[in-house]
C-alpha cells in the first residue's frame, strides 16, 4: 500500500473523529469548567491559560486576571 494512500485514510479517519468530537461538544452543557493550560493551536508548543470543560475538553473562555493569577498561585 502506497504511503500516499495511507496518508489520506487517515487524514479521512482524522476527520471523522473530529467531526465526531465537535458533536459531542456540542450537545454538552459545559458544567464542570476548570482553569487549564492549553495549546494555542494543534501545531503550537505554546500553552496559554483558559477555562475547559471537564467533560468534553472545550475550551471556553478567557480567564480574568485576577483568575489568572490565583491559578497561578495554586500551582506552586
């Protein structure tokens, strides 16, 4: 099997999981929201401060910086 080919099922795979996952986020009510570090993009190794649901892992907004700063202080 040509790695081309391989490459695309995948990438196909990819896709299907994705779209999966953004319907499970979807239909989730976000209640259990916590403070995390998370990429700023799937290519990045930058990590930056927001609140994520605990279920579906979404991220969801912009903490304060107040928030910021007692997430911080906890995790010394």
């Amino acid at each position: 099997m040509k790695i081309k080919y391989k490459v695309q099922k995948l990438f196909e795979q990819k896709k299907k999981v994705e779209k999966a996952i953004e319907s499970l986020q979807f239909k989730c009510k976000h209640s259990d929201q916590v403070m995390k570090f998370v990429y700023k993009n799937h290519r990045s190794s930058q990590s930056t401060i927001r609140w994520v649901c605990e279920d579906c892992e979404m991220t969801l907004l912009w903490p304060t910086e107040t928030e910021v700063k007692n997430f911080l202080q906890n995790k010394r």
